[in-house]
C-alpha cells in the first residue's frame, strides 16, 4: 500500500479482483484486521444486469454474497498483526439469507466483521443493506494458500 493514499482507499489494494469483478468501491470505515464498511453502487451498465432480469435487472444474489467477501478479504488482509495471507479466496458459506433485491442505481452498504482465525483461515460475519434494508446476512469462511 502507497502511504501517502488515504488509508481505506488503499486498503482496497488487498483486493486481487480486476474492475471487472470488483463489488466494492469504497470503504467507508475500517479497524484492520477485525472490522470494515463499504459500498458497492449498482450503476446499471454492469454486462450481467442485461440477462438478469431482461426489463426488471436485479443484480444477483451470488454477487451480493461475492461483495461481502471482498469486504472480509479486505478487513482480514489489512490486519498489522498478521500477514497477508496468499491467494486468499471464498471457500465456505453458512447461514446465507437474501432478503431483498438490489436493483440498478441503488448502492449496498456492506459490512464486515473477522470472528475468527486458525491458521489460514478466516471466519467472518457479513451483512449488506441498501437504505434501511437489510439484504443480505452470511457466515463466510475465506482461506488462504498453506
């Protein structure tokens, strides 16, 4: 991370998504290591929104899910006590609710809470609202090379 860049947007540099699969723009708040908040806007022009779906694009569950992770990767990444953990992915979900959908124009406040760790892997908490609503709640387990 370059120093002299604000510290939560460079914080985002843990992330190893292109743009292309990229569900944060910004973080919002961050205690590294144990907590982070971010958002994602759903502009609309996003290629996947035009088959889901036709005349009514809702942007998908799975990507919700997918934005959470970020998120957790993020706030587990950024930890001073612990080192980056290589290749870093997704690899667990338990209690997954969608509670809502998430439609072009509308931006998902997401947050993220590290609940856990044991060797290389990270237990976390997530959640996604958009205004007042909740949206998304999950449990994501993320592991890292050994």
């Amino acid at each position: 991370m370059n120093p002299a860049r604000d510290p939560l947007q460079a914080a985002l540099d843990f992330l190893p998504h292109g743009g292309e699969f990229r569900f944060l723009d910004r973080l919002a708040s961050l205690q590294p290591g144990e907590f982070g908040a971010g958002q994602y806007r759903v502009r609309g022009d996003e290629p996947f929104l035009r088959g889901h779906f036709p005349g009514d694009p809702i942007f998908p569950g799975v990507l919700l899910v997918e934005a959470a992770a970020q998120l957790a990767g993020v706030v587990a990444q950024s930890d001073p006590k612990i080192p980056p953990l290589a290749g870093l992915k997704l690899t667990a979900l338990r209690n997954v609710k969608i509670l809502g959908a998430v439609r072009p124009g509308q931006t998902v406040q997401l947050e993220a809470r590290v609940t856990g760790r044991l060797g290389n892997l990270v237990q976390a908490q997530a959640a996604a609202r958009v205004g007042d609503d909740i949206v998304l709640t999950a449990e994501l387990t993320l592991s890292g090379a050994k």
